[in-house]
C-alpha cells in the first residue's frame, strides 16, 4: 500500500504512479563500505518473542548513553576534530562541555577554532541559549546525537520494520538490526535496503559499535579505556566517516560525577533572556523520493544518491551534501533538494527545532 506521504514524494519528483504498472524496476545495491557490516543472510524478525528480543538488545545499548537518568549530576568534556573537505561548516578543533545536575537542569557550552561559539541552558521549564548563531552546525549537531542520542528511541524501534544479520569486527560476533518503515520494501532486499537504518551491536556486552542512519554515513564506536557514570559506559572515540573518509573524530576526554554542579551555571544572563527561548533539537527525518520524470523501461535501475543536511528552525536546508560523491547523480542530487521546502509552522507556544534530514534520491537508469 502507498501512503499519502509517499504519493506528495512521487508526485515531487514528478513521477507519475501509473509508471509502476509498466514495469518494477530493480534497486541498485548500495556501496561498499568498511563499515558496512551486513553482508551476509538477512533474517525478518515476524515474531512477537523475537522482536521482543531485539527491542531488549536496542534499550540496552541505549540505556549505556543516558547518562541524564543515571541520577548524579556529572560534568562531562569532549572534543573533536572535524575534516569535511568545506562540505560543512567550521572545519577543524571543537570543544564541548556538559554540566547537568537533575535537579537545576544542563548547562552546555561548545566552541570551534573557526569562531562559533554557544552557551545553552535548559531545564523543565526554561530554555537559554547564548552564542554567535541560533543554529547548532551540522557537526556539533552530529557529536552530541552520537553520544546522546545514537540510537532509535524505544517507541520508534517499537512500530519499525525489524530484520537483522550478524556481522564479524574486529573479531566480535555482531548482531545488526536493521529498520525502517512499516510496510517498506526492504522486506524484499538481499541486502542492507536504502531506507535501512543499521545498529550493530554486541550482544555479550550489550555495547553499540557501530551506527548508519542511511548507507555512505557511519558512527564506529570505540570503548577501549571508556568513562562510566554509574551504569553508564561512553566510547572513548567515535569515528564519523562519509563515503569511507574520516569528517569527524570525536574525543570524550573526561566524565567527572559532581557532588552539585554550581548554581550560577544555571542562572541566564539578562543577554539570553532578551534572546528569547533557545530552539531545540528535534528527531531526524527520512526522506525518499523519485527525481526527474523518465517512465520506467524494461530492465531500469533505481540508483539511488543519500542527501545529508541539517534543517534549521526556520526551515531551510543548510551544509547538504552528498553521503555518493562519487555517483553521477550526485550534484543533480544535492540540487534538486535544496529546491524543497521544510519549512513547517510551529505550534502556538512551542519551541522551534532543528533537525537532521536525510533524503533519499532515486534516479532511473535504463540499465
């Protein structure tokens, strides 16, 4: 069945839905990758007792990354190193700092050598930022979802499309967990599909390894000398890459438990509060879409080309760039989504938000 939301898609991309009855097209596989670990038999997970087994593997390599429900307050240092080529913004060496006390709230600071600088506050019931944009670039966006934020929230995992493969790294047997939406056609697929999300993990230590929202974009984790936080283990190093090259190194440095963060970091200056409440971060979204108005021949191929970008709290697409550079496809890719629109109205009283989005575009070739 085709969604109303995948019929807007088609018709974007001006593709008409008569076109699928002359003839269904084969997908192209995606690219290799050193990190991209499925290769070998994809099992559907259509049990009520297996899917319970894997939502338990999912929460418990979540549950190693809460560290704001861990109940201590913690302050908590990073830095990173980001090597995009001028694909992204600010290029170069970061600083992080998270203090968080459950009882007054987070307080987080981030600098890069390229001059962006922000100062935020939160808590149940206030919002500050500080800094020289409101937006959080797409790098420091990408650090704090991989450490934060890695892997798909329980109620989301929970209605996906589950199937998994084991894996070999490093001489740990994995286990991959494959997701995407209900009803989506990587049922079909040999392979890793497009719209596939992959976690793999170890099921001995319940750690996650390594994290792909969409083929040609990777998180490897490494926990080798890692800092806890009561039940909680972060890596020491995650490595970023993007069509097999390094963008980013990220560095956790120190994890220290505090006794009581100070009061005074809570505390806006009159500066954030003449700036209004701080916009969020919201989940990422998924997009697929057919490009350009070519009716399916006998024998075509859908190649499709991942377009990475950060949407910003007034809806424009910003750093978005291809995760295929190598493709033909991929400047024509990157163009025809910045000419959508994301822009989304916020609800009376809601904070605005920022969000990854990850749009897949599928370019018919005859063979």
């Amino acid at each position: 069945m085709v969604s109303r939301r995948m019929l807007r898609l088609i018709a974007a991309g001006g593709l008409s839905l008569a076109t699928f009855g002359q003839s269904t097209p084969r997908m192209a596989p995606i690219p290799s990758d050193p990190l991209e670990l499925v290769s070998g038999q994809i099992q559907p997970v259509d049990t009520p007792e297996s899917r319970d087994a894997i939502l338990l593997l999912l929460a418990r390599a979540r549950d190693s990354y809460s560290l704001r429900n861990a109940g201590s307050a913690y302050d908590l240092k990073v830095t990173f190193t980001v090597d995009s080529g001028g694909q992204t913004e600010y290029d170069g060496t970061w600083q992080m700092e998270d203090v968080f006390d459950p009882q007054q709230g987070l307080h987080w600071t981030a600098k890069a050598a390229g001059g962006f600088t922000t100062s935020r506050i939160s808590s149940k019931t206030m919002f500050y930022e500080d800094g020289t944009a409101s937006t959080i670039p797409l790098r420091l966006h990408e650090a704090r979802a991989a450490l934060f934020d890695p892997i798909p929230s329980s109620e989301n995992a929970a209605r996906a499309q589950i199937r998994t493969s084991t894996a070999v790294l490093h001489g740990t047997k994995l286990t991959c967990v494959l997701l995407s939406a209900p009803g989506s056609a990587a049922t079909a697929t040999p392979g890793r599909g497009w719209v596939e999300s992959e976690e793999c993990i170890d099921p001995e230590s319940g750690l996650l390894q390594v994290q792909s929202q969409v083929p040609g974009r990777y998180y490897a984790y490494d926990y080798t000398n890692g800092p806890k936080l009561g039940d909680c283990l972060l890596p020491r190093t995650v490595i970023v890459t993007e069509a097999g090259k390094t963008v980013s190194k990220i560095s956790v440095d120190s994890l220290a438990e505090l006794h009581a963060a100070d009061s005074g970091l809570f505390a806006p200056t009159e500066r954030m509060k003449a700036r209004g409440p701080a916009s969020g971060i919201a989940s990422a979204q998924k997009i697929s879409r057919f490009v350009g108005r070519v009716p399916f021949p006998s024998g075509a191929i859908v190649r499709p080309v991942c377009v990475f970008g950060l949407v910003t709290p007034s809806g424009q697409l910003v750093e978005a760039h291809s995760l295929q550079p190598s493709d033909p496809n991929s400047k024509a890719a990157v163009e025809a989504a910045k000419r959508m629109s994301f822009f989304t109205p916020t609800p009376s009283g809601a904070r605005h938000r920022q969000h990854f989005v990850f749009i897949i575009e599928m370019f018919v070739s005859p063979h």
